[in-house]
C-alpha cells in the first residue's frame, strides 16, 4: 500500500483507521487489488510511472459518513479524491488526479430521494446513475424524461458538476444548467446547501435556482470545493410527441446560411432537440465501421478545407448528393411541431437548391418496440451504445483500450468551422496529427459548437506518449485561435488551464484563493482542473 | 433464447409464490446473477441490436462462439471474474462499490451456468 505524499505512516495508519470506524471494515479498501480496481481505465499514462494512483479508496454509504472520513482527513492532511460513479471515462475515471490520495468513493450512495411528477423535478444522491433514475421513473411510471448523455452508466450529479451534456431540449441537455440546488460537505466536515436549500424549512430548494445573495454553485463544478452530496434537477415532461426535419444543402459554403438560419430557429426555440449535421458528399461523420475515405474524395475535402471547393461541389453534384446536411429535432405538442418545422422550411428555403425530408412524427409514450428502434439518447432512454467507438468491428481487428476526448468550443458560424477545419487540418500536416479529414460539429450546447475529436488509449506506452504530445499541442494551436476546451481528463487539465490564462491567469489566481480559503489544508481533489492546494503549487511550477 | 426462457421461468416461479398468499422468499444465486447481469452487462452484452459488446464478441468470433454472453456455454466462473475485474479492450473493470464480491460470484454462476458438468 502507498502512502500519501507528505503524510507520515503514522498518520495515515490512523486516517485509515478512522475512516475504518465511519465506513466499516468491507468499504475501506486497501489492498493493491481493490485499490487497482480505482485505476482510470483510459489513463492516457497508463502503466507508466506518471499514471494517476490512488493509496487507498473509502466507501462511505451516508452523507454523515462522508463527514467523519472528510473530518478524519482534515485532521491528518491525507488527500482525499471523491468519485460519483466514476465512470467520466475519456474525461477521467475513478484516479486522483494527485498520486496517493484516497478515493472517496460516493457510489454507495445511490438513493433516489426523490422524483416529484407535479414539478418535474428529481432530487439525487452521487451514486445514482442515469440508468437507476431512469429505472426508477419507469417502474414508477412518472411522466418525466431524463436527459442522458452517452454512455448513460454515469452519475447523475457526476456529470452534472463535470459539466457534461445530454441530447434532448435546450433547457435539460445542459446538465450543470439544469441542476437545482445542492448539499456540499466542506473540507472541514461542515455541511452547505446552495440556493432556497439554505432556508432551514425551504419549500422550493428543488424549484428555483439561485436563492439569496451569490448563487455560489458553479464554483463546485469542475472543481475541487467541497464534496457535493445531493443535488436537485430539473426534467422535462414527457412531451406529446417528437418530429425531426432534415434539409439538404447542394454546395459547400451554404453552410454558413445554413447555420445562420439554425441559429435563429434554435435561439428562437422553434426547434429544441440537438440539431445534427452531416456532409452527404463527404460522408461525414462516419460511422464506427465505415470503411476509410477514397483517395479520390480524400483530395476533394483537402481542397475544400483549404477554401477551394469548387471541385468538391462537382464532386457532389455528379453523384447527386447534398453539401449538406442538417436535422432539427422538435418535441412538443404535435400540432405545434409541425408548425414549427413549416416554419422553419420557410426560413431554410431562402437558400438556394435546399431541400427537405419530413420526418416521421413520433407520439410519445414510446411502445416497448418503439424504444428498440429509435436514437435512444433523445428520448431520455440510458444506453452503452458509444462503446462501439474504438471497439473491435469489421473495419477494426485491433480494439483500443479507451479513448480521450479533444473537445474544443468553436463559434456558431459556417466561417468558424472552415477555419477550424483549415487551423486544425494544416496542424495534422505540420505535427503529423491524428486530425479528421473534417469535423462536423455538434450541437450539444447553445450559441456554441462543440468539436469532438476522439483519441485512442491503448496499453503501448509509446503510442500513447504521441497521442498525448497531439493532444497538447492540439490544445496550444486552438487556444492561439480563441477556442477553449470546455472540458478533459485529469491527464491534461493543468495545461488547459494555462490557456485560460487572461490577465496573467487571473481566473485560477482567483480560484486559488478561494481554494486556500474554503480548503485550507488542501484535501480536497489536489489538482482537479487545475486548482491545487497552496502546499503543492511551487512543486508543480 | 435461453434468456427469455429462463426470464419467463422466473417470473412464473415469483408469481406461484405469491398467488399462494405466501411471502416472496428471497432471489435464488441464480436470479440474484441475472439481475447483476441484467443491471451491469446487458446494455453491451445482451443479444439487442447495437449492443457494442455483442457486436465485438461477433467480429472476434466470427460465428465460431456465440458473440451473447448469455447464450456462451463455455465460460467458466473463473472467466468471468477475470474480465469483470480486469476489462479488456474498450470495457472497463468494475469496481467493488459497484459489483461486490458475493455479486460477481453470483454473476459468474450464472454465465457459466450452460458449462458442461
């Protein structure tokens, strides 16, 4: 067994020890079995001497326990690293981000505590998963959806503080968005609720947001505060239907009114669902056993990523296929959706050669066969469906062993994904790369694109040192750009970090002095994005 | 076909006992492993379409094994404990807050309930 860094055998004999007396003997874990068992299984360093590990794991199973094991650890200045599911695999599993820190594993914690059907809201502990909310609505047959991202084996107050996103409307896709209070035990052991939560007797802590004063919530999401014990969401009424509408676009740079005109209709809200774009010419995004590009085609999108695209627009219209291609997604009344999508029609026909697929309109509740059938994520129905992604198939005899997400925020416009695309294509040349022939960006997130570009982990030390060195200086070139990454593993969090760096890093120079205040000891998730304890700064610079 | 038969099996069990006014005695090792299974494993493992495990399971056996890991009949406990602790590829290993010891060799006998004695 490991011992934290700067913690005595002795002191940490009796951490553990208390931590014993809190959790009881089978949740404390010390045995480098169970302790391998907290490994992140897509350490981008795994089996080198730079992987993540923790010295120990604790499970406590209630919210006073997690109090003792905080005030033990306080007390003896072992580092502690709390986990929800742990299961933010590809942005970081269940391994401290500081070698030697005990994981304080929250995942028995699992009660839903409650689902509200009249006011639509849920109020968790950190060990429910997407699927256990979604079980637990359905066996209760309460009209609510929840939004879940991929994979849904997640935790729902996890991904919320991770800031993670999901796939159906607006309001519930961003998941930290539409969170509603939360409960926090604080470094010292002491507990805070955020928001009408901090009125003993409140009647509304799950019903409005903000409360009274600083709404100080977002400083415990992708952050190393306290250790967030229940937290409230808001969720959507299963809605009387969902519709989708596809236009097609001829030409390569009618995507910048394409998007334009998207813009307008989802601020405006007249579609909700996350729209999706695709290139029928380029064939784009591909599917997980697609087989590779034609050289042909190959050379046609280089050009066109450097802004010559007239060949590739013949290309397209020899074989009669769309530029583009975008699907708006709409929930609602039925009446109303296909309003909505004539409407939108209307608005997209300003471009020139458009055209347009109606989609099937679809009355919800889904049948059981129903549910089979259709993109489950937009439908609130938790699924493993994105582990195809690396894993053994046709087209790929050699499975990875996980992947890393580069996942830069780019602006909403059609110029912005050329130069993204031209930015990003130019570095795969000069850095040898690993860069798609061209990103499609996604819509996860209002008045913004996201860029997702999936890495290989594999077990090869080698291979995974080029991929890391491609992901940073993936990184550096975006930022030099004005794209920020909105979210990553543990591996890479300090050098994003960096490039939030606006008046000589104000902003982590900030979150440091709240660190040292609300954390004084630095137990707290050391180096979780970024933010590290006083004690350990001047080792890390 | 061996799941849907043996989950029919076991409601029918379930259902006898309570019709009989008689309160539901606890899950057999059996069912306990299925419930695992179905909680843990079915949404890569099960025979459903897109389930990505079973659908690796088919491109490495090529029809020569079944790519469900409930329709396997050669899969020992020992097996099952080694890639649930240990993953392989893109599936990660489960962690004992998750599937506890008493719940894998639960979960193991079931897998390894089609082994030839």
């Amino acid at each position: 067994m490991k011992t934290p860094p700067g913690v005595s055998a002795t002191d940490f004999a009796a951490a553990l020890g208390q931590f014993e007396a809190a959790v009881g003997k089978e949740w404390l874990f010390t045995s480098d079995e169970d302790v391998a068992l907290y490994r992140d299984a897509y350490s981008p360093f795994w089996g080198e001497p730079e992987e993540r590990a923790a010295s120990a794991a604790v499970a406590p199973g209630s919210v006073e326990q997690v109090q003792a094991v905080v005030r033990a650890a306080n007390r003896y200045r072992v580092p502690l690293y709390p986990i929800s599911t742990g299961r933010n695999l590809g942005y970081g599993g269940s391994a401290p981000n500081y070698s030697g820190s005990v994981v304080l594993d929250l995942k028995r914690m699992n009660r839903v505590l409650e689902v509200n059907e009249r006011s639509a809201y849920a109020l968790v502990e950190p060990g429910v998963s997407y699927f256990d909310l979604y079980r637990h609505i359905q066996e209760k047959g309460i009209k609510l959806m929840v939004d879940v991202p991929d994979p849904g084996w997640g935790g729902v107050l996890g991904n919320a503080l991770d800031r993670g996103g999901g796939y159906t409307t607006h309001q519930f896709r961003n998941h930290f968005d539409s969170h509603c209070g939360m409960e926090i035990v604080l470094a010292d052991g002491e507990i805070l609720r955020t928001g009408m939560g901090a009125m003993p007797g409140s009647k509304t802590w799950q019903q409005y947001k903000t409360g009274y004063g600083p709404w100080v919530d977002g400083i415990f999401s992708q952050s190393n505060f306290g250790v967030v014990t229940k937290m409230g969401l808001w969720l959507m009424p299963e809605p009387d239907a969902y519709m989708t509408g596809t236009v097609l676009v001829p030409r390569h740079d009618d995507l910048i009114p394409l998007i334009d005109i998207l813009n307008y209709l989802e601020s405006g809200r007249v579609c909700q669902g996350i729209s999706e774009l695709s290139s029928p010419v380029m064939g784009l995004p591909a599917a997980d056993d697609a087989p590779p590009l034609s050289a042909e085609l190959a050379a046609l999108i280089a050009k066109a990523v450097e802004r010559d695209t007239r060949a590739l627009d013949d290309y397209a219209a020899r074989k009669g296929k769309a530029a583009w291609s975008c699907t708006l997604k709409f929930y609602g009344p039925a009446k109303a959706l296909q309003a909505q999508w004539e409407y939108a029609k209307d608005k997209f026909a300003q471009i020139r050669g458009a055209t347009f697929v109606d989609g099937a309109l679809i009355k919800l509740p889904l049948s059981a066969e129903q549910k089979e059938k259709v993109h489950k994520v937009e439908f609130g129905i938790p699924n493993l469906s994105i582990f195809s992604f690396g894993a053994r198939n046709a087209n790929n005899p050699t499975p990875t062993n996980g992947h890393q997400w580069f996942s830069p925020i780019i602006p909403r416009s059609g110029e912005e994904v050329f130069e993204a695309n031209r930015v990003f294509a130019r570095a795969g040349r000069e850095y040898g790369l690993p860069v798609p022939p061209f990103s499609i960006p996604f819509c996860f997130w209002e008045r913004s694109f996201l860029f997702l570009f999936g890495f290989p982990v594999t077990h090869d030390v080698e291979k995974n040192k080029k991929t890391r060195a491609a992901f940073a200086q993936l990184v550096r070139i975006a930022a030099d750009q004005g794209w920020g990454e909105y979210r990553t593993a543990p591996a890479y969090q300090d050098l994003i970090m960096s490039t939030y760096s606006f008046n000589n890093h104000a902003l982590l120079r900030f979150l440091e002095r709240l660190k040292d205040a609300v954390d004084p000891n630095g137990i707290l998730s050391a180096g979780r994005y970024g933010i590290w304890p006083q004690h350990l700064r001047g080792a890390r610079q | 076909m061996t799941r849907v038969v043996l989950t029919t099996s076991i409601a029918v069990a379930v259902g006898a006992v309570v019709s009989l006014g008689v309160r539901a005695a606890d899950p057999t090792p059996m069912q306990q492993g299925h419930a695992v299974f179905n909680k843990w494993c079915a949404p890569c493992h099960s025979n459903a379409p897109g389930n990505p495990g079973t659908a690796a399971l088919e491109a490495l056996y090529q029809g020569s094994k079944p790519a469900a890991l409930e329709e396997r009949t050669d899969l020992t406990p020992e097996t099952v404990k080694q890639f649930v602790r240990n993953g392989v590829s893109i599936m990660p290993f489960f962690r004992k807050t998750e599937i506890s010891d008493a719940e894998l060799d639960a979960l193991a006998a079931y897998l390894a309930r089609n082994l030839p004695e």
